[in-house]
C-alpha cells in the first residue's frame, strides 16, 4: 500500500516550493510547473538582465528542516533520492538540477543530476540495480545566494553551450598591467616571450586590469572575481598545412633532398617559428625551427625514425638525407606555397643514424622494383630475415639472371631406378648431380609470389649417410617406395633465361 504525506509534509513541501520560487525569482529567473506534473517540481527560464535567454532546465527540490544535521565533515550534504528517479532524468536533454531547501534557514545546496551520477559511477558503479534509494552528496558550497546562483547559471551554460555560442564569435579584450615587482617583471618577461616565439604563459593577480568577452559569453560567464582570474595563452600554432622541401648538399658527397612534405606550425611567434610533420604518418618525424636574427634567420632541424614502413624509392630518400645529415653541410628550407626559402648551416654529427645492413637491402629493392615493375611496400616493423634472403636472391636474378649458393643441405626423395643410381654413385665417392628445369618460378617476398620465369638449376652434393646404412634402409622398401636421402655439402646454380644479360 503507498505510503500517504501527512498534512504536516505536506505544508512543509508547500512553504519550501514558495520559499524556492521566492529567491529564484528575485535572483530574474522566471519560474513555471511542468504540466502535466511529471514529477519535475519546476521549469525555470532563465534570464539576464530582464531579457529571457531562450533557455530552460528542470528543478526538483526536496524540502528538509535540518540542514545543518546534514552536513559531512568533507563539507557535502547527505541525502537519498530514488533509483528510478534518476535513471529518468538521465535521460533528459535538458538540464535537471536537485535542490535541497531547508524552509527553517530559508536556504538550500544544488546540484546537476548529471554530477551526481557522475559520482556514483565513479563510487557505486553498481548503484542502478538498487531496487528503491541511493544517497548522493551535493558540495556545501553550493548555495542559494545571488554569487552561488550565477555559478549555477555557468554550470548550466556549459552543458548547454552548442546552442548558446551556435553562430556567434567569441572576442576576448584585455587591459594588463605589470607593476615593477619580481613578478610582474617575471609575468612581463613571459608575455614577451609569448610574443616573440610562442612560448604559452598564464597571466594571473594584479597583471590583469580589465577582462571583457563578447555580450553573450558574459551573460552566462561573466562576473568573475578578477584577483582570481587566469589567462592561459598556450602555444602559438595554426593548423594551415604548408608544403616544405628540404635539401642538404653535404660538405663531401651528393645532395639529398625531401620533396613536398606536409607540415603544420606548432609555433610562432614574430622572431622564432617551429614547424612538425607529427601529424601525418611520414616514416622520419622531422621538427624545423627558425629563429629571425636581425636582418638574417637561423634553422635549426632534428628528426627521429618514427618506423621504416613504406615505399622503397621513399624510404630510400629518407635514408640518403639521413646520412647526408650526419656528414653536415649547408641546409635549404624552401616554402612552396609562398615561394620563399632560407638556408643555414648544418654541423656534422659524430652520430650514425642509418643501418648499413638495411640501406643496402631498401638500396636492392629499388632496383627489384624498377626492373619487376612489382610495387612493394616494406612494412613498419621492418625487413625479416627470411625476407631479406629473399631481398638478395631477387637482386641477383634481376641483375645477374644467376643465383649462386654452396656449402647447402637438400633433401632428395629418389626410389626405384633413381635410388639405386644414386647408391652406386654413393660407392664410388662421387658427388650426386641433379638437373631441373622449370617453366616458372618465383621467390616469396613480403608474403606475396614475384614470379622470375623459367629456370635451370643444376646442383651437386654428397649422400650424408654411409653406403652401408643407404643399403640397408634400401632393402626394407618396396620397388614403389621413396626414401628421404640428405645431401650434404650442395653447390648449385640457378640460371634464369629472362633476366640474362643478353636478353
């Protein structure tokens, strides 16, 4: 059987909704009860200055008489509302506040729903399956009085800021001041340097004179205190892409060039700018920097190897640069969207960035690529040993049209005629020659099959096993069986009528 309100709550509720509306409206909002009453006790519109905002969020307020009993010694107020309840208002929309009003101090603490299922989550992440009440805790601070509503009013404007800045700009205008004390001169030095080379600095305390943003921003955030206020000017950057080719002619050797790169600014300041290809998946991770020195400028450039994945031809590029870097030169940055460039020198490095191992192997596959016409693509994590074998043996067909190999071990499977002739050449102590001809072939690279066309093989080996151990093991077969016979010590050459020079 539900549980019926005496008068005495019901008089008590009564007194707290008028009390409530009392000190909402004096505060300019304008308030209203849902209809049909679906259980939210208020729909408050929210004005600034007489003029109605547009903007709405819901009120449930629960009466009490003993606030202060409430009271934790984490300064939260303690109360339980409904499981159901607030699983329905998390579905809302529109914001929904709680208040706790105490009708005897005529005041009360508020809180966004959403902050307190916030903290349950975090506290009680099995809260929902609760079959009636939860408690949740409401931050003392917040209060009924006419600075705590404004902040409630901020609070509100952030979840509903997509509608309230829809179509219109911020502007933000400062008057800042720095007296001749150890740290406005510190705060004066950092502003500066903000200036000069972006370097980001907060600007806070007697520093900020005056702060004005646009109208409908201070309707909702204005107010503040400005002895607490904080400007964080971060890092001076634009997200413009600007296309850059780097070339260094080294103090011996060729030139090395990087054609074409994307780059963003993520620095800059009217004496020093810095530019980074962070963003995009260039394997070299380059970072530029120049620094404007009277009528000159400086460059400074360092690089990391981000991962070795990629084209053959570019991957190359990038090694050459990187070992042309190592030996120092002259540097040239060029612009090529605006035409401009600059140059710098640049010292040699004692450091040896790139593999001798892998620059020959991406330095093969070049080739490979070329002659095959097959694209590859080495991937990120490298050249695996089984591939690198398979890097060289495509080199030596392409180049060469011979694959030469010696000192190898092979298995035969022979039986009947072919078994005993490869017996009686055993007891002579003469190597075993085999012939094989193929119309096609091809070495597995990178996962895939690079066909190189017809081959001849021809190669040599000697039977591991004794005469007497081939014998006996021949004995126990039949005329149709095979028998796995190791040759030992195999030298051979693989032709490829294809690729020989002649053709």
């Amino acid at each position: 059987m539900r549980k019926r309100r005496s008068p005495i709550q019901l008089e008590q509720e009564k007194k707290s909704r008028l009390q409530l509306e009392e000190c909402l409206s004096d505060f300019g909002w304008h308030l209203a009860s849902p209809s049909p009453d679906l259980g939210e006790d208020f729909i408050v519109e929210v004005y600034h200055e007489g003029q109605n905002t547009g903007i709405t969020f819901y009120i449930q307020e629960k009466s009490v008489t003993n606030l202060e009993e409430r009271k934790t010694k984490d300064n939260l107020l303690v109360y339980t509302l409904k499981v159901k309840d607030l699983k329905h208002w998390e579905s809302f929309s529109l914001p929904v506040v709680i208040i706790v009003w105490d009708i005897n101090l005529r005041e009360g603490k508020w809180s966004l729903v959403k902050d307190l299922i916030s903290h349950l989550d975090q506290n009680n992440p099995k809260w929902r399956e609760n079959k009636k009440d939860v408690q949740v805790y409401i931050p003392w601070e917040n209060g009924t009085n006419d600075g705590n509503l404004r902040r409630l009013k901020a609070e509100i404007g952030k979840l509903v800021y997509p509608l309230i800045s829809f179509g219109k700009d911020l502007s933000l205008t400062m008057k800042l001041a720095f007296p001749k004390t150890p740290d406005g001169m510190k705060l004066q030095k950092a502003l500066d340097l903000h200036i000069k080379e972006g370097e980001p600095v907060t600007l806070k305390g007697d520093v900020i004179q005056e702060l004005k943003f646009s109208d409908w921003w201070e309707t909702w955030f204005g107010g503040f205190d400005l002895k607490k206020a904080e400007i964080y000017l971060g890092e001076s950057k634009h997200d413009r892409r600007v296309p850059v080719s780097l070339k260094i002619i080294p103090t011996k050797g060729k030139t090395a060039s990087l054609a074409n790169l994307e780059f963003n600014p993520i620095r800059i300041g009217t004496e020093f700018m810095k530019f980074s290809n962070e963003h995009t998946t260039c394997p070299f991770l380059v970072t530029f920097s120049m620094r404007k020195e009277g009528s000159t400028s400086k460059g400074n450039l360092t690089y990391a190897v981000r991962h070795v994945g990629g084209e053959p031809h570019e991957i190359m590029g990038f090694l050459e640069f990187a070992k042309a870097i190592v030996l120092g030169g002259k540097l040239r940055i060029e612009f090529r969207d605006i035409n401009q460039s600059m140059s710098t020198d640049f010292p040699p490095t004692n450091q040896e960035v790139v593999d001798p191992v892998f620059y020959d192997l991406v330095q093969k596959l070049c080739v490979v690529q070329d002659k095959t016409g097959h694209f590859f693509r080495i991937p990120e994590k490298g050249i695996s040993k089984k591939d690198a074998q398979a890097i060289r043996e495509l080199f030596n067909i392409v180049e060469h049209g011979v694959v030469n190999y010696t000192d190898m071990i092979m298995t035969l499977g022979p039986k009947g005629k072919g078994l005993q002739i490869l017996l009686d050449l055993h007891k002579q102590g003469k190597s075993i020659h085999l012939t094989l001809t193929t119309p096609d072939s091809y070495v597995d690279l990178f996962g895939e099959n690079i066909h190189t066309g017809p081959m001849v093989r021809d190669t040599t080996g000697f039977v591991e096993m004794s005469v007497m151990e081939l014998e006996n093991l021949m004995m126990q077969l039949s005329s149709e069986d095979a028998l796995d016979v190791r040759l030992i010590n195999v030298n051979g050459t693989e032709t490829f009528s294809k690729w020989q020079p002649a053709n």
